[in-house]
C-alpha cells in the first residue's frame, strides 16, 4: 500500500476532530462525517491530564484553551461519610513541573469547540447529518468508501472509524457485539456555582464509598462545578446508553454522604444518566483500508479519566505513522504502539472501581488506608503509578507540523 493523500473520519468526537487536525495540519484532505445535525457536546465536564495537554499543545491550542480551563491543586480521595483524606495528591505547579505540561479541567463542549473550530481553519470538510452504516474497498482502485445511511459515499485512500462505542466501522470490520455493560452507571451534571450553597474545595476530588463514588471538580475558571456520581447497578434496562436522569432519585442516593456531597447534589435541577459500557481487547484495530481509534476500539470505564485522552492520543500517533511510512506499515505500528498503552489503562480504569466502591468490605477499606499510608510516608509510590500515565508523551521528538 501508499501513501495517503485523502481520509475520510466517522464521527466528529475529540478523537475523530483530533486526527482530522493532526492530519489536514500536514496537508491531508481530510473529510469527516458526523451523524449529528449540529456540531457540539454535552454539557459535562473532562479531564485533561498532562499526557493529553502535550498533544493539544503540539495541535497548537494550549493558548486558545487555556481561557476555558480550571487548573485543580490536588487530586484526592475522600471518604463517603466523614471526609477523611485516604490521597492528596499535588497537581497544580507541582504536576506541571513533574509532567511537563498542567492538569486542567475543561468543559467537553468548550473542548470541542476550539477543535472543530479548528479544524475548519485548515481546511477540513464537516459533513453533519453524515451517519456511517458501512464501508466498502475498491482494491483496484485503492479506495475505501464510506457508506452512509441516506445513500451518499465518501471516497478516501484511508477511513478512520472514530465513531464511539457504539461504532459501525467496528462492527463491519470485525461482526456484530454489542458493547458489555460494566454494571455501573453515572449521572452527570453541571452546576453553577452561584447556586451552590456550600464551598467546594479547588481539587479533583473523589469521594468513595459502598458500592458507589462521586467525582467533583470545577470547571471554566471556577465558574461552575461538574459531578459524577457513579452507582453499581446489576441491570440497566433502558436500550439508550445515555438518557436523562432523574435529579430525585440522585439526591436520595446520596443523601447520607458527606455535606459536601448531599449538599452539592441539592443544587443541581438537571443531571443525564449513562450506563457504563465497556469491550474486551479487540484483536486488530485496522483492516485493510479501515482503522478504529478512540472509543470505538478501547472503550474504558471513566475512572482514570483517561478515555479522551487516549482517543487524542491516538488521533496524534496515527497521524505521525501516516506521515512517515506507506499506509499497511502505518497502521501496524500505530496499531503496535497504542494498543498496549490503551489496554493497560482500560485495565488500570477498572481496578479502580473495586478501589472506589471499597470492594471486599473490610478489605476494601485497608486498601484505602495502606493508599493513605503510602501517600503520607512514600508519595513518590503514588506519583509513579501515575507516571507512565500522565508522563507519557506522544509527541516527545515528534512535532508533526
Ligand atoms: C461519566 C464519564 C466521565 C468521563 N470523564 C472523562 C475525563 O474526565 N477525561 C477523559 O479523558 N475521558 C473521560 N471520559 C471518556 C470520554 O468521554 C470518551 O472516552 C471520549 O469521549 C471518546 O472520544 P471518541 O471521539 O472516541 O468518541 P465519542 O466522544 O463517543 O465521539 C463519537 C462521535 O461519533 C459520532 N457518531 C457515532 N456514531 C456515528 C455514526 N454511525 N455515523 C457518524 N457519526 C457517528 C457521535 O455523534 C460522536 O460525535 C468520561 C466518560 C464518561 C462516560
């Protein structure tokens, strides 16, 4: 196979806005299509961590990003009921220092604006109201069409399929399974902070308790703040995966946690519930002219908040392969490189449930206090699990553009 002159991208998601950017930044022709009629995401807030930050950074948005963004001064882990500290991890300055780039938070939607944005600056095609049911691949021609549902074909030398978790390019390339449902879900939400009625400490915070944890942290310059509330459920019946959530129902099942919880749950008048769903390692990501990326090969549970991350990681490592060698050598070392580091953290993601949700009763609650004693007398044990993750650096000796 060649080189690639022409891609065309399913799904305008941050993993598939990424790669367009990283590629029409290198004079690709990049077209996307996207199922929606309008460009945007909802109202929920993200984690970016310094692994991801170096790749936005190198796309050149670190300046234009940075008016959105709440930089958090520790990570920690609390408990349900009295608060006790079990992590205070420092962010902030030190995390900059150490990782080389800051922690922030930002809404997805601002996010995903700046990209899409962007992206139309170099010159990539958006096509909206764009669902991908398939593909098919002239080899003759060295083409690969994306077929959408309304009839229409896009021709390309390459289709990335970043189409989520629910992927159409995934499912073509390697037969119908639909995703696992991991046995938790989420209700999410975005709260004001003029009508808060409680003071929310500037860290991202886990609070963890039985069978249950809850995520605050603020978003755009502390102007509002974001909730995860994460519950084990053994069933979720609904066929959406994603569906508007019952705000009642939310308080009452955290209406014994801590203040700083129950209260902030109080103000919030809306909140969208998500059930969790996950995939086993597929075994290629890429088939012949098509490859997946982000959600719609790795999808993770959210408790590393790593899933973005990964997906704008990738979109950066697909492109650099595409710009160095033929296309079949491209997508195996692209393949090679990104799947061990997005299964390690999908596994990483999933040990923290049993962690966060004190697993095993007793047991559960020693893990929580060997992680507090490890992070009062050896911090640097706890820093360097998070190294290979937040250190990492795709771009490191690669600056694409
Ligand atoms: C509760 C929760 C909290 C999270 N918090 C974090 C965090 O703090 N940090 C972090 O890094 N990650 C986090 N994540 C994970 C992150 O949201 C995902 O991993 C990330 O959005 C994946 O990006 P993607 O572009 O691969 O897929 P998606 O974001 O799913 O985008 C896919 C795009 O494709 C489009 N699409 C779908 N099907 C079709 C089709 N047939 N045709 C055309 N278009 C299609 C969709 O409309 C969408 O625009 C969290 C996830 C959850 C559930």
């Amino acid at each position: 196979m060649d080189q690639v002159n022409r891609v065309v991208i399913a799904g305008a998601g941050i993993g598939g806005l990424c790669a367009a950017l990283a590629l029409a930044k290198q004079g690709v022709e990049v077209v996307v299509c996207e199922q929606a009629a309008r460009l945007g995401e909802v109202g929920a807030g993200l984690q970016i961590s310094p692994n991801a930050l170096k790749v936005l950074r190198q796309l050149g948005l670190e300046s234009e990003l940075s008016q959105f963004v709440f930089n958090p001064q520790y990570a920690a882990i609390r408990d349900y009921k009295t608060g006790e500290y079990y992590l205070k991890s420092p962010l902030g300055k030190q995390a900059e220092a150490r990782y080389g780039a800051p922690y922030w938070h930002l809404h997805r939607a601002d996010l995903h604006q700046v990209l899409a944005e962007a992206c139309t600056q170099v010159g990539v095609e958006m096509v909206l109201n764009a669902t991908a049911a398939g593909y098919r691949e002239n080899t003759e021609l060295k083409q690969v069409y994306l077929l959408l549902e309304d009839g229409r074909e896009f021709g390309a030398d390459l289709l990335i399929g970043a189409d989520g978790i629910r992927s159409k390019i995934r499912e073509q390339m390697l037969g119908q399974e639909r995703p696992t449902f991991m046995g938790q879900v989420a209700w999410r939400g975005v709260i004001p902070v003029s009508d808060l009625n409680i003071d929310i400490k500037p860290d991202a915070c886990v609070w963890v308790g039985p069978g249950r944890h809850f995520v605050s942290y603020y978003l755009r310059g502390g102007d509002c703040v974001n909730f995860v509330a994460v519950e084990e459920r053994s069933d979720w019946l609904s066929e959406s995966w994603r569906e508007e959530g019952d705000v009642e129902e939310l308080k009452r099942a955290f209406a014994d946690w801590h203040p700083e919880v129950s209260e902030l749950i109080k103000s919030a008048s809306s909140t969208f519930l998500w059930a969790l769903n996950g995939r086993a390692e597929l075994p290629m990501w890429s088939k012949g002219r098509a490859v997946l990326l982000g959600d719609a090969c790795h999808p993770m549970l959210p408790f590393m908040a790593q899933g973005a991350a990964m997906a704008i990681e990738d979109g950066y490592v697909l492109a650099k392969y595409l710009s160095r060698c033929a296309l079949d050598d491209a997508l195996l070392k692209y393949e090679q490189s990104r799947k061990p580091r997005a299964t390690k953290i999908q596994q990483m993601s999933k040990a923290n449930a049993g962690l966060y949700h004190m697993h095993g009763g007793g047991l559960g609650k020693m893990k929580l206090k060997a992680l507090q004693a490890a992070g009062r007398f050896v911090p640097n044990v706890i820093q360097s699990k998070l190294d290979a993750v937040y250190g990492y650096d795709v771009t490191k000796g690669c600056s694409l553009f």
